[in-house]
C-alpha cells in the first residue's frame, strides 16, 4: 500500500536524495526503509528525516497578526509530512545495484515487506540474531563470516547495553548448529559478567553450562617464555639484561622450571652482578603475582562443584566458550599478562590450525589496547595489533568493546569492518566514530545521542546500509547487580542482626 509520493524539490529526487509526501493517515518513521519503482528496479530507500509542513504558519506575519483567522482557515487540512529520503539500491533480476537512476515525481513511495527488506539487506536464514531492524518485523541475522572475518567494534557509552548485546551474541555462538558452522569463543571478562554462562542457571533461563568454562586461576608455564616474550611481562628491561635472560633461557631447554627455580640460575651464574640482581628481581616478581608455574593450569571451579584444571588448547572447542574471569584481579598488570599470554598462544594455535576459527572478545578494551600510551604500560596491545592486522588470514577475530572509543588504539579500531554503536552522548567519542566509521552520515551520527538502552547501529561490513535496531531479549542467565536501595537495605538489616546478636551475648553474661 502506497504511504506517500514522490515530490520534485530544486534538486531532488535524484539517485542519492528524494523527498515524498506522506499520505495522510501514512504511517512513516524516521530510520524506516521504503520502497519505490526506478527505471532500473524496485529502489530501497532509508528515511533519514521527516518535516511537517503548514503553508499557513510559514510566513511571520500570518501567525503573528492574524491569531484568530485560524478559525476562518482549513489550518489542519494544510499539514503535511514530508518524508526524505536517502535510496540505498536497487533490486533487479534478483541483484542488488547502486542507484545510478531517480524515481519519478509522483511514483508512489510503499512500505517494505518484511521478505524483501531481509533480502535486501543480506541477511542469513543461519545467520547470528542479534534483535529486530527498528520499525520492521525482521530479525536482524547476520552472516557469521561478514560479520566477524574482518573484526567488530561494539561501542557507546557507559549503561547503553554493550555487555547485554555481547551476551546475546555469545547465546547465537553457543547455539549454533554443527552445519552452519560453530567456533571456538574467547572472552576478556574484566567484571565477571559473563561467568554465569557457566554456572546452572535458574530455570526460566536458557542453560549454557555444559559449553561455557569460567577461568578463574591461571598458571602461565614459565618454560614456555622465551626471553622476548618474558621481556615483554617485563617492561624496563634493558637490552643487556634481555640477552643475558636469552642464554640462561636457552641453557634451560627442554627442562620445566618456575621463575623462582630460573631466578635461582641467573644467581648462579656468571653475569654482572648488577644485570644479576637486576634479573633476579624481575623474575622473582614475575614469580610472586602467582600467575607462572612449572606446569600450565586453567582453573575454573562451578558452584557447589569441586575445581578443575585444563589446558588452553582443550578449552578451544567449536561451539564452546572459554572466558577468563578477571574480576578477581584487581591489579590491571595481571589482566594484561593473562590477555596477553592467553591471546598469544591462541593466535599460534590458529595460525598452525591446532583450533577451531575463533573469536576473541576483549571486553573495556581501551585498558588493553590504549591509544597513544607507551609499550611498558599496555603489553597487551601488540599482540592484539597483530591479530587486528593478521587475524582475518588465519580466521582469528576481535570484538573489541569499549565504552571510550576515543582512547581506544586506532590501528585496532581501523581493522574493525563492523561497528555496532549504541548510544553515545559525549561529542568527542561521537566525532571519533563519525571518523572512524564507514558510511555514517552526519544526520545519522546525531541519532546516536537519541537511542534508547538496547539499541544500537549496525554500520560497516556485516550490514549493506547503516541500520538501525534493537537487541532481542537475552535467554541466558543474566546475574543482575543489586541497585543501591536493595544494597542499602540488606546492609542495615545485617548490621540490626548483628547487634541482636551481641546484646543476646552480653544479656548471657550479665
Ligand atoms: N537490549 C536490552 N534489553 C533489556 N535490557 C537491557 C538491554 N540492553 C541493556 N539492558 C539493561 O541495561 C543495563 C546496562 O546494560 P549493560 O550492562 O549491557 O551496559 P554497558 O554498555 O555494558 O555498560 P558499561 O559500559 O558500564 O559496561 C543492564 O541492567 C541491562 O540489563
Ligand atoms: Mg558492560
């Protein structure tokens, strides 16, 4: 059914732009796809705005002077919306192509089925789905490969629902059919938000336990460090100090040790004994953060369940997610060490396929990739680097999510092909990803600042066009923070109990 037509304005339409009015009673949105007939094929078309217009309130005078000829005018009758309009492709012989013709003025403008729209839009019936396209009955799925082969930027502001979204994802990983294709998932959980995935959820909710592991304790097995990669725990080693690490490392092969064990033979040795002592503190730095043994160790441990230990590579699994549970380090060195160990071995793992293809998610991913911030501080971020640049060969993926994209390194962000934004209000981050991202339009910049929580733009290689949509609801398990009232509450009543307690001690006594 036809909800406006095509008006001809100074310069439109033309491919790139047309205006139409709508019909009265036509029910046209903002960031609505419609459909029009070109010379060349039906044209798709987005809705970037929409204007009301009254030739009775356009001239000063009117509206000012003559307050009560309102009465003796048909005022209302004269109002009408103008839908524009930006025409995304054209569909012929079953190929979408770039618009090189306008629509006619006067062609009616329709809505969009649902069928076409999704067609249009090249989504997948296997594909990964993340919620419904904003104003349409279309679930958005996303073909796993354009998707992910080629890195995703999840971006917005504190509380617009990045960890949400992410969670959903993970649902669409974990379920996936064994023919539609499953990899292997990884997750940088900084706050221990994801760990539930692994717990036995209550039962109104979707339970992912037996293909999601939460690793709690990790054992990086010295041996396995050559001296490079030790001085790369090590920042501020100096390059003497590196090479003599390097022999005492080579004289060691073949053996396991702990770095208290190799710090004992760099004492023993006949280094400087200023590079020595140097050395030996190091190491045994390295020794006491806990996280280096002789053996490698991955403990995670269930509710209610005793702990159990793993090794990396039998946590890479199709259809599976590892996820380092970092919240119990409170030390940001410790989180890079583990990311950076973690992502090092997966990635030479991929490369030799030893793996599944796998997708790596580095949740507040502007502490491990940093712009701008120096080697010594953010170890991890050159091995993240090289997965941005590399990964797509050996189909090792990054979905990098960050709420300060601004300082978030850009070689990584300039790999990400898709970018899925939610709300952003601060006018730096938006400027940035006005930058940063392909096909965003001014107009469509400025809608950020409007989304609601839960939802979010899809721009990039995943989508044909910008689009606009909403997460579907989670079927996991989602441990809710309690909020401060709640929090409050529980505090007081505890602290009443407790002196109920000691006035019952005292009255024993008296
Ligand atoms: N699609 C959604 N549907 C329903 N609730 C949502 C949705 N997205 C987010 N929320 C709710 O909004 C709140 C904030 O979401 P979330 O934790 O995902 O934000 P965030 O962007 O990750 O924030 P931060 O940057 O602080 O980590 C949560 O309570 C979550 O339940
Ligand atoms: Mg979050």
């Amino acid at each position: 059914m036809p909800v406006g037509k095509v008006i001809s304005t100074q310069d439109s339409p033309s491919p790139t732009f047309f205006a139409f009015a709508i019909a009265k009673g036509g029910k046209v949105h903002k960031d609505q796809f419609i459909k029009v007939k070109t010379e060349e094929g039906t044209m798709l078309a987005m809705v970037d705005n929409i204007i009301k217009t009254n030739r009775y309130y356009a001239r000063a005078e009117t509206v000012v002077d003559a307050e009560n000829l309102e009465g003796l005018f048909p005022v209302e009758d004269w109002e009408f919306l103008i839908g524009q309009a930006t025409p995304i492709g054209v569909l012929a012989d079953n190929l979408v192509r770039r618009p090189t013709l306008p629509p006619s003025p006067g062609e009616g403008v329709e809505e969009m089925e649902p069928g076409l729209l999704a067609r249009f839009l090249g989504f997948k019936p296997n594909g990964i789905n993340l919620g419904q396209v904003i104003h349409h009955e279309v679930p958005v799925r996303l073909s796993l490969t354009r998707m992910f082969q080629k890195h995703v930027a999840i971006l917005a502001m504190s509380g617009a629902g990045k960890s949400y979204l992410t969670a959903v994802l993970l649902e669409e990983l974990l379920s996936r059919q064994q023919k539609d294709g499953r990899v292997a998932t990884v997750v940088f959980d900084v706050h221990g938000e994801y760990a539930a995935f692994a717990e036995k959820p209550p039962a109104d909710c979707q339970d992912f336990s037996n293909r999601a592991v939460a690793v709690r304790q990790i054992r990086i097995p010295a041996a396995s460090l050559s001296a490079g990669e030790i001085a790369l725990f090590l920042p501020g080693m100096t390059p003497v100090q590196q090479m003599e690490l390097n022999e005492v490392v080579r004289s060691m092969e073949g053996s396991r040790y702990t770095f208290k064990e190799l710090a004992e033979v760099v004492q023993g040795s006949k280094i400087k004994p200023q590079t020595k002592a140097a050395l030996s503190r190091g190491l045994m730095n390295l020794h006491m953060t806990g996280l280096f043994g002789s053996e490698e160790q991955l403990t995670a441990k269930r509710e209610g369940e005793k702990a159990e230990t793993y090794r990396l590579r039998d946590l890479l699994v199709p259809g599976q997610a590892l996820i380092f549970d970092l919240s119990g380090h409170i030390d940001t060195k410790r989180k890079q060490i583990i990311a950076l160990w973690a992502a090092k071995q997966i990635f030479r793992l991929r490369r030799q396929a030893e793996i599944p293809p796998v997708i790596m998610f580095v949740e507040e991913a502007h502490n491990f990739i940093p712009e701008g911030v120096s080697r010594e501080l953010a170890p991890a971020k050159s091995i993240f680097r090289t997965i941005a640049r590399e990964g797509r060969k050996f189909l090792c993926s990054l979905v990098v999510i960050s709420q300060r994209p601004i300082k978030l390194d850009t070689t990584v962000l300039s790999q990400c092909n898709t970018h899925i934004i939610m709300r952003i209000t601060n006018p730096y981050d938006k400027d940035h990803i006005g930058k940063g991202s392909e096909g965003i339009t001014v107009r469509t910049l400025n809608s950020l600042t409007t989304l609601q929580v839960g939802e979010a733009l899809i721009t990039g290689e995943a989508v044909r066009c910008p689009i606009f949509m909403r997460v579907r609801l989670r079927t996991s398990w989602e441990k809710k923070a309690t909020d401060m009232e709640t929090d409050a509450v529980a505090y007081e009543n505890s602290m009443a109990r407790e002196s109920k307690k000691l006035e019952a001690v005292n009255d024993a006594f008296l």
